[in-house]
C-alpha cells in the first residue's frame, strides 16, 4: 500500500512538473513574440534597414538652385539609387529662423523650405534640430512661445505625407546649452502635447544626448517618457554614445545616430586610409554590428574651419575633398543595408518595422455638445489596407472606412464608445476600442461657451509673454500691456482661453448654435504714452497664431473701456507669418485663443483709419480683458480635466490638471481605488499615486453661483505592471495548480 502510494506521489510530481515546463514555455514563446514582433517606432526603418541622412546646412548638402557645390554635386550626384535619404536643418523658437526665411547664425546658410521647393529632394526626410537655447527652454515649458510653436507645427503638418524627425532641445545634456532636467522635460512634454493636440501625424520626436559618453542611468534623468519619445539619439565626435544604445534597446526605441564628423580631423590634408580605418570604419561598424536598434544615421559634410562658429575646434568632414574616403564611402552606401531618396522611401518608413499593425486613434475635443461636430483621425501604424470605425450610438455618420479626419455629430447626450479596426495584408487586423472615450453635453440655452468677472481676482486667460519689448502686468482679470513704438510691422502679443497655458479649444463651426463671438473691453493709459493715437487690432486664432494683415477688426482706443464684440463667424485667411501662398482659413473647431496687434505695419505715416490721420506708432499702456466667449452669457460651468498620462505602474506620479469652464468658486476630486491621495480640493494641478493595479476612475465636481457639474472618467488610469517579467506562481497548495503572470 505504501508503495502504491509512492507511485502515486511520484506521478503527481512528474505530472506538476510537466504542466510548469509548459508553462515556463508558453511564457518564453510569448516574450520572444513580444520582443520578436515588437512594434515598430514611428518611422522605423524595416529589419536590417538603416537611413542615410546628410546635413548640416543648404552648402554641406547641395543640390538647391543657389548651393551648388556640395555633398550632392560632388560625392553622389542626383542620380537614383544613392541620393540622401533625408537632410539635416535647424530652427528655434524664438521666430523660427531657417523655416521659411534664410538664416546663418555663422555655421552655415539653414532654410528648411529650400528642400521642400527642389525637386531634387522631394522624396528625402527633413531632420529638423530644434534649439532651445537662450531662455527659450523655460518660455517653452510655461507657454510664452506657444505662438512659435503652432508656427512649427503648422509647417510641419503642411509637409505630410513627408516624414520629419523633429529632435526637440538637440544634445540636452551638453553644457553649453545650460539646459535643466526639470524644465526640459516638461517644455519636450508641452511640445508633444501641442503637436498631438494638432493631430500632426508626419512627425517623429527623436530624444538626442551630445558626445559626453554619459551612462544610461545618467540618461534616465533627462527622459520625457516612452509615450513621449518616438527615437532616442546621439552625437558621435570622439566617443560612441555612451549608455545612449543599451538604452534605445531596453526601452525598445529606435536610435538614430544625429550628428556624426570626425572630429579635429581635415579629409583635405590627411591620409584617407588612416583616416578611414581609425573613424569612419568604427562608424559604420557600430551601426551595422547594432542594426537591431540603430536605425538612421546623419552626417555632417562640411568644413567647419571655414564657418565663424566652429573655426579651429571640428576640422573639415567633406568626404569630396579625400579620393580615398570618398571611394570608400560610395562602396558603403551601395550596400543594400542604407535607405536613400526613392519614390518609395516615405512608404516603407510609414508603413513600419515588420508586417505588424496596430490600430489608434484620436479625436479634436472629446467633449461636445449635440449636434455639433467633431473629427475623428486615424494614428494607427504599420502597413494597413483597410479601416473601420464605429463611432457609437446617436453618431452621424455612424461607421467609416477611411483613415479620416471624419467629421462627426452626436443627436444623443451621454457618453459614447468609440471603435476603430484597421486591416493589413493576408487579413491582419487590429482594433482599439476607447470606452466612454466623448462626451456629449445637451446645447444649453445659453450658447456662452466662455465667461469672466471683469472684477474679480480671477482669469480666464492670460498673455503669453510679449515679444520684444513688450512688458505685462496684471490687476485681478485686468491686463496691463505696454507696447513699445511700431517696428514697421504688426506688433503682436497673444491672449489664450483658459489657463494661458493649456488653451481649451472652442468650436465656432455652427453660426446658428453658437454665434463666433468674442467680447472684451479694452482701453489706454494715457500716463507715459508718447502719443495720443492708438490703434488696436483684434484677431481670433486657432493652432497658427498669425494676423490676416488687413485693417479688419481694427479700433481706435481711447482712454475710457470700450465693450467690443469680435465676430469671427467670417473666415479670416491668415497670411503674415505663414507660408507664402498663406495659411488658409482659420479652423473654426479649434480656436484657443485672441490675437491683439498694435499699430498697423507695412505702412508709411501718415496713415488714415476711419477718416483720422495718425501721425505715428503708439507707444503706451493697453489694458485689455476678455469678458466672454460666446453670446447670452451667464454663469455657465463645465467640469473637465485631463491627466499628463493614461498608463503608470503602482507609486508612479499622475498629475492631473482641472480643465473646467466658467466661474467656479470649489473643487472636488475623487482619484479612484487605491489613490493617494483619494481626494482633494483645490483647482490643483494634483499629484496622485496608485497602491494597486487595474482601471482607475476619477471624477471631478466643480461648484459655482449657477450650481455644480460633475465630469467622471470611467477606466481612465490604467495601472499596470511595467516589469515585463513572466514566471510563474509556487504551488503554494501542493495541488498542482500553478497560475501565469
């Protein structure tokens, strides 16, 4: 009997045995799929694939009507096959030097719409270094350069189908930049957001750390985020990017190699083969012996002693100027391995990594009134073939089966659930489903979308900083403005709905539901003026903040408040600002803000205005103050809010932002199941930690003259475990049940 009961355990043990070597196999199977089928970055060259990108300047690259000398003309030609895959070019955000107009800050001739303009480039990718340098990085995180921002944005975005990698605050941890750690995550965060807020799907966001060979752990101090980063990079001089490649790979990102010379040495004077064998051997070996995560590739062909900037510190790169270098260069790029210009380039660099897809999307505003419109865009990646969207009950249209913008209406109140499938070759398919994902609110009897105390301490909005000159001050909602004289053109400050920092977008598409206007009182302070006249012209704008550089929406001020209605119900066409064939109209789903210009440019004076001369440009105090957005206003309140991110592990921060409308006198917020702290009072921004796992949802009560709303979001937080490990559970009850995590 004793026997029979040994068999029996023994059976038992082999049996337990067996079911955890399935397991632990199934688990394997499932990280090797993981890893082995990952998705692909935004832009990710195929497997085994890599593209080449010349910089850094209109003379390094060549090609252009009036750079004719350079890498094209000298080292490849324009013919098929070898021509760059992309080109490098900066800009800053100061006034966007090197977008449109020409600028050299003495390390070369930068204008990034001369490639867009040749036909020699029309099939290469823009990499576009974005300085931040000069204070611009703190005026980035706060907002005050949120006008040149849509400027970017807006160029960029008329670029598409084109793809731009944009590396935000490039070399972020050189010390010549000065750049905080702090204050560079948040103004790279703020940047994305805007960018996503426009829905701009041609861009990449590369995240680029200088030569210094800083660890990866160094690294991790400067990080935005995985949701915020599609490609991590690095410059490589004299070192090899540091801890930069083993990062790329544990936080399965793509990598590009940003900037690339050799460093101290001349291609004119020295021997080609030492120097080929001693940098640029090392170069293209790292890249190809890392081609798993090394993706791209920018070198910088150019003789930097010839440029003030860089005189007797980088040497001179140009591969032409060295027979051997050159020979050997041209016999590298041949190899299959290099992506360059092609009439396919943009659609293997959209279309991703490997055969996987993966369904996404996004809508302009997730809250709306019925009957008004919304749209909806696909940002779904991968090779994909077909789309289907269900857009919930009550919407019209209610399905889809194009990638969008699709512009929908609700009849129906309530919250609606949102579907998108996508399809890719041999019947793949992927879905996203985003519960509770819009709210439509009943259209109230007042169509006021927007309304301030003209006395009270609060604001609804408030000034970016003012370019130039220009100085602010605030007294309770009431800003002071002092412009300095006319500077031959529009002087112009903005004025954003909300926060001034996170602008709320209003729909001024319907005329009949929600009559597009904007009322303010503004007046002068003749105290300090050095004139009597003033002009003052008033703008509404939407993600580009540009004038139409007309006398529209002109007025006189005086010294006593003038209660102005603006009616934007009539397209506005902004030219000042933009590209050369103009703007286009405003997009009236999406106004964040007013534009105010002082003293009318392009002008000689005297000039007439309602059949007064003005003498000269004002010089003086404005105060301005938005009353409402909107008509019949009375005191409307909109509870909402939005969160810095959707998916954390237990004891990381989310920081939760109110995003309500109206006059509101009391704030009251419940985090969900395990947050800490699970309530609180108090505008906020609040910074909530979870104990445990799984969906979280948060609601906001916002209270007021005119009574209280309460905006919940169900399954909002998503708190899951970012470990990435597989195993298994003990045995603990000796039954022969283990579980899977």
């Amino acid at each position: 009997m004793e026997e029979l009961k040994n068999q029996l355990t023994n059976l038992k043990m082999k049996k337990m045995k067996l079911i955890k070597l399935t397991l632990l196999a199934i688990c394997t199977l499932l990280l090797q799929i993981s890893t082995g089928f990952a998705q692909c970055a935004k832009f990710e060259p195929p497997s085994g694939k890599a593209l080449l990108i010349i910089g850094q300047d209109e003379d390094a690259t060549g090609g252009l009507t009036n750079y004719t000398n350079g890498y094209v003309e000298n080292v490849v030609g324009t013919t098929a096959g070898i021509f760059p895959g992309g080109v490098t070019t900066y800009t800053d955000l100061t006034n966007n030097l090197g977008l449109y107009n020409e600028t050299n800050y003495g390390a070369g001739p930068l204008r990034a719409q001369s490639y867009i303009e040749s036909s020699n480039y029309s099939n290469s990718v823009i990499a576009i270094g974005l300085d931040l340098q000069s204070g611009q990085l703190a005026q980035a995180a706060t907002g005050a350069l949120d006008g040149n921002i849509n400027n970017l944005i807006y160029w960029i975005n008329n670029q598409n189908p084109r793809p731009i990698f944009l590396r935000i605050g490039y070399e972020f941890n050189a010390t010549h930049n000065g750049y905080d750690g702090a204050t560079y995550i948040k103004a790279w965060q703020r940047i994305v957001n805007m960018f996503r807020t426009a829905n701009v799907t041609n861009v990449a966001f590369v995240w680029q750390a200088d030569d210094s060979q800083m660890s990866e752990s160094g690294l991790a101090a400067w990080y935005p985020g995985d949701t915020y980063v599609d490609w991590v990079g690095f410059s490589r001089f004299l070192g090899n990017g540091g801890g930069m490649i083993s990062f790329a790979r544990d936080h399965k990102k793509p990598c590009m190699i940003a900037e690339s010379t050799p460093q101290g040495h001349h291609t004119s004077t020295e021997d080609g083969t030492t120097l080929w064998n001693n940098w640029y051997a090392p170069l293209f070996s790292q890249v190809h012996s890392n081609n798993d995560v090394v993706k791209a590739l920018c070198y910088i062909n150019q003789n930097w002693d010839a440029q003030p900037i860089w005189q007797n510190t980088f040497g001179d790169s140009k591969i032409q100027d060295n027979a051997t270098i050159k020979a050997n260069w041209l016999t590298e790029i041949k190899n299959t391995m290099w992506l360059h210009s092609s009439s396919t380039l943009f659609s293997t660099l959209q279309n991703g990594c490997s055969g996987s897809i993966t369904a996404d999307f996004v809508s302009n505003t997730q809250r709306v009134y019925a009957g008004l419109s919304l749209t909806f865009t696909s940002h779904s990646s991968g090779n994909i073939t077909g789309y289907s969207w269900d857009f919930g009950s009550g919407a019209s249209p209610a399905t889809s089966a194009v990638a969008g913008p699709v512009s929908v209406s609700y009849s129906t109140t309530g919250l609606k659930t949102v579907k998108l499938t996508v399809t890719g070759p041999g019947g793949l398919t992927n879905t996203i489903t985003k519960t509770s994902y819009i709210t439509v609110d009943a259209v109230p009897t007042s169509t006021c979308m927007l309304l301030d105390d003209f006395n009270s301490s609060a604001t609804i909005g408030k000034f970016a900083s003012p370019p130039n000159a220009y100085t602010h001050s605030q007294s309770g909602s009431d800003w002071v403005v002092s412009a300095p004289a006319g500077q031959g053109e529009w002087d112009f400050w903005t004025y954003k709905f909300n926060d001034g920092t996170n602008a709320k977008s209003f729909n001024f598409s319907d005329g009949a539901t929600t009559k597009a206007i904007v009322t303010l009182k503004v007046k002068k302070n003749p105290a300090g003026a050095t004139n009597s006249d003033a002009l003052l012209k008033i703008d509404l704008y939407d993600q580009v903040s540009a004038t139409d550089g007309t006398f529209s929406n002109m007025i006189e001020l005086t010294t006593s408040y003038q209660t102005i209605q603006v009616d934007f119900t009539n397209f506005l066409i902004n030219k000042y600002g933009c590209a050369l064939a103009g703007c286009g109209p405003l997009d009236l789903y999406n106004i964040i803000g007013a534009q105010f210009s002082i003293n009318p440019g392009f002008v000689t004076y005297p000039i007439t205005f309602n059949g007064k001369t003005f003498s000269q440009a004002y010089k003086g105090d404005i105060d301005i103050d938005i009353i409402s957005v909107g008509t019949g206003c009375g005191n409307v309140i909109l509870s909402d809010f939005t969160a810095n991110t959707f998916s954390v592990d237990k004891n990381q921060n989310v920081i939760f932002t109110n995003a309500s409308n109206g006059t509101i006198t009391a704030y009251s917020w419940d985090f969900g199941t395990g947050a800490t702290p699970p309530t609180a009072t108090g505008i906020g921004p609040h910074t909530v930690t979870y104990s445990s796992y799984g969906l979280k949802t948060v609601s906001l009560t916002v209270t007021g003259t005119a009574g209280s709303d309460t905006k919940t979001k169900t399954g909002y937080i998503n708190v899951v475990s970012k470990a990435g490990s597989c195993g298994l559970y003990s045995d603990e009850y000796n039954d022969g049940v283990v579980f899977l995590y």
